[in-house]
C-alpha cells in the first residue's frame, strides 16, 4: 500500500493511512511496520457470500489530507 500511494512508511502513521471494509467486520488491516495490507480476520467465504454467486469484499483505503 506504501509503494502504491508512493508514500514512505512513517508516511503512512502520519497521514493516518487505514482501510475500511463494507459491513461491520474489518477483514483486512495495514500493517503498520512493513505498509502491507494484510488479513486482520478470518475470511469465512460460505458466511460472507451465503447468498450470491459472486462473491466480492469492498475495501477503501483512507488517507488523511491531501494527496
């Protein structure tokens, strides 16, 4: 996520970088030390998806301030 938003990884703490996933469980995190993203969950795909076929996980990334 660093390299993607060209950002350096203290960067990343101060403009208070996070990801924000749809629904109330928060799947994925941003590792902090390496700027990765990462599973903060278990992903259970017959829970999450038990009722369509195709099965899809919305995730924004938000950055504090401008870009």
């Amino acid at each position: 996520v660093a390299k993607d938003l060209g950002l350096q990884l203290p960067a990343l703490h101060q403009r208070g970088v996070g990801v924000l996933c749809e629904g109330r469980a928060q799947y994925l995190a941003l590792h902090g030390e390496a700027g990765r993203l990462v599973t903060a969950e278990r992903i259970d795909k017959e829970q999450l998806c038990r009722v369509v076929k195709k099965c899809v996980l919305r995730c924004e990334v938000i950055v504090e301030g401008k870009m």
